[in-house]
C-alpha cells in the first residue's frame, strides 16, 4: 500500500512573453479571493458572507528578482504580459520509499501593477520585485487543467466544470 506524501517545489522556472527562462526569482503562486455578498435578515439565524459565482476581486502574484535584468524591464511596458510558471512537486512515497515527480504549471495573462528595482549591495542580491494583476491563469498538474479563470470572457472552470456557463448563456455570450 502507498503513502504518498506531497513534500516540496523542487524547482521552478519563470517565463515572461514566452522568452527563455526570464531570470532567477521567487515568488508566490496567484492569491484570489471570490467577490462576497452579505446576507442577512429573515430566514435566516445571523449573517452569511456569501461567496460570488466564479466571480474573484483582484488576483495577484508577486515576483522577486535576484538580479534586475533587460527581461525584468520588459515588465514595465503597460502591456498584458504572459508569464508563466513551471514547477516540479516532489512527492514522498513511504510505501514504496522513493520520490514521485509531480510537474504544476501556472499560464498567467497579467499586466505589471508595481515594481521595485531593488537595492544595490555588495555580493548580495539584488531583489527585484514586481506586482501583476492576472486576469486569465490556467493552471496544471501532470499536464491535466485543474484551474481555468478567465475575467473578460466568463470563465471560471474547476477539473472540467464550467461553473460560469450559466452566467454566459443568461448574459447572451453563448
């Protein structure tokens, strides 16, 4: 019997306009949050933040560069940029006691919201930062959509259901 057991990134890849690797980073995968409603009144015992249909506030990932390159300053042009993002997951399987290899890749249509080119020190990094907003990801795993968001065409997808198709019929998209 397998116990697998998810352990780490083991690396990762950043890509920006579909460039080579566009320098060496950190960051963070996409934070989202669903648009809420409060429900309250008769019917109900007390208030309920009620979540919004595949609708999202503002999606964001930050990026931090060890180095400012001519690929960082290309992210200052007030132009949607792709970026996007390939990583291995490791994973521990104690049944078996070897490593599993998982690949996750997050597609981003984002534009630049705020830069930071860095400090200036010596042998040290030069840490770079850079704030997108996303309005369309896509993401991965082992090559399978998992996640599809799409702001301008009304899309919100989870492992395959389109949770806005509704919407898109209603509004005469479809």
């Amino acid at each position: 019997m397998s116990n697998i057991v998810p352990e780490k990134i083991n690396n990762f890849n950043v890509y920006i306009d579909g460039e080579e690797q566009a320098g060496i980073a950190d960051g963070n995968f996409p934070t989202g949050e669903f648009m809420t409603t409060e429900i309250r009144g008769g019917g109900i015992a007390g208030v309920i933040d009620s979540p919004g249909l595949g609708h999202m506030n503002s999606i964001t990932v930050e990026l931090t560069w060890r180095a400012v390159t001519s690929m960082f300053m290309e992210l200052m042009r007030p132009v949607a940029h792709t970026l996007d993002m390939y990583g291995e997951i490791l994973s521990f399987d104690a049944g078996r006691g070897e490593y599993v290899s998982h690949s996750v890749n997050v597609y981003m249509k984002a534009v630049t919201k705020s830069f930071d080119i860095g400090k200036l020190a010596v042998n040290d990094s030069q840490e770079g930062k850079t704030t997108h907003e996303v309005y369309f990801m896509k993401v991965t795993y082992d090559g399978v959509e998992v996640l599809e968001v799409d702001k301008y065409d009304f899309i919100y997808r989870v492992k395959g259901v389109d949770y806005l198709a509704e919407t898109r019929r209603a509004l005469g998209k479809m």
